[in-house]
C-alpha cells in the first residue's frame, strides 16, 4: 500500500517497491507482530496470568531468544510457520504465496 502512494506521488508508471506488499502476502515481520500481540493480550487481559509490564517482558524475551538463537545458529529460526500454518489449515485460507488448491472435477452422472 506504501509502495503504491509513493509510486502515485513520483508520478512513476513502475512501482517503486518490488513484489507484494506486507499486508497482502504477511511474512515473518506480521506474523511476528500478530502472534506477539496475541500472546500479550492472552496472558495480560484474556486470563490474567501475568500484570501488563510482566506481559510485555515475555514478548520482548521471547523476541531477544528469537534473535540471539537465529544469530548464534546462522540459520533464519521462523518460530511464526507453524503457527501460522497451522492457522491457515484450521481456516481454509491458503498460505500468502502458494496457491489454492484446486478440488478435482467430476463430470456428474446423467438421469434418464
């Protein structure tokens, strides 16, 4: 949706940005801050478990961990895939990026 305003404002037939944007096909970035949200809001409002300081500070530490594991590995640890997908397959609504399944078409059978 940035890319598209500024592409509108420079008057550019190209966009600016390139390939899809966030909001239409969410990566790691959304998911992390969908899944952080939710977390917090679980923990501090929707049982109570934890005060909202104490809420914020398991996101936060979950973050650091995520970002010190990732570091220390080498490899990108996407801790939001599973979940995400797991989403996704409860729902129905096909992962961003991968395209619908299509259902086989049968041809019906004719009555006489």
């Amino acid at each position: 949706m940035m890319c598209d305003d500024v592409s509108s404002r420079l008057k550019r037939s190209t966009p600016t940005c390139a390939g899809a944007s966030e909001v239409t096909e969410p990566g790691f970035p959304l998911r992390t801050g969908f899944f952080g949200s939710l977390l917090y809001w679980l923990t501090v409002y929707s049982f109570g478990v934890l005060k909202p300081l104490e809420g914020a500070a398991l996101v936060t530490t979950i973050f650091i961990l995520h970002g010190v594991a990732a570091d220390l590995t080498g490899q990108p640890i996407d801790f939001t895939y599973p979940l995400a997908l797991m989403l996704h397959r409860v729902t129905g609504v096909p992962m961003p990026g991968q395209p619908p399944k299509r259902r086989a078409v049968t041809p019906s059978k004719k009555t006489k």
